[in-house]
C-alpha cells in the first residue's frame, strides 16, 4: 500500500468530513464521535449527493438530498435502500490520518 499523509485527526472535527482530490474524483474522509476514520467517494449511490455534508451518527452517514442511510465501513446503503459507493483504505498512525488512494474496495 501506498499511504498519503492528509492530516492531523484534530483537523477533521468530531463527526465532520474533509475532502480529498482523488484520481477518479473527491474523497470524503469521515471522523466519528470516537475518532474512527473512514473513506468514501464523495458521492451518494442514488443520486450522487456529496456525502461530506451529510450528518454523522454512528459509523454511518445520512445522503444532505434524500437522506439515504450509508454505512461507513463498507459504503453500503442501508435496506431498503440498496448501492454502494466505493471506499479506501485509511488508518490513524501517530494521530495523523492516512490514506491510500490505490486500495479502493470493491463494491458489495
């Protein structure tokens, strides 16, 4: 894996997103209320909403336009709802957050 340093965990709030340019479009990196990370692109499998304003509770993620329930640790929509958006790999290390652009996850 290749890992890219994006930044401190302080710099992402507790249950808030930061955005990252990735090769196929815009990453959101998640913090949860207990400081886990995750990665998603930055789009909603219905309609493409940008889940980095969605609200956080949980390990999950509310869609900002149709409220479309996406679990964080696999991109997965919650039933009824069905789609996935892909996600990455990232890890905490030394309280900075790393990411690795290459190692998308495949879709479930």
């Amino acid at each position: 894996m290749s890992w890219l340093d994006i930044c401190a965990l302080e710099a992402i709030n507790p249950l808030g997103a930061r955005i990252i340019t990735g090769p196929r479009g815009d990453i959101a990196v998640f913090r949860t209320a207990d400081d886990q990370v995750f990665a998603l692109d930055d789009r909603c499998p219905h309609k493409g909403g940008p889940l980095s304003q969605g609200l956080i509770y949980g390990n999950r993620v509310a869609c900002p336009l149709h409220n479309w329930q996406i679990e964080l640790e696999t991109g997965s929509a919650i039933s009824p709802d069905q789609g996935c958006t892909p996600r990455y790999a990232v890890k905490i290390e030394a309280g900075r957050v790393l990411l690795d652009l290459n190692h998308v996850a495949p879709v479930q």
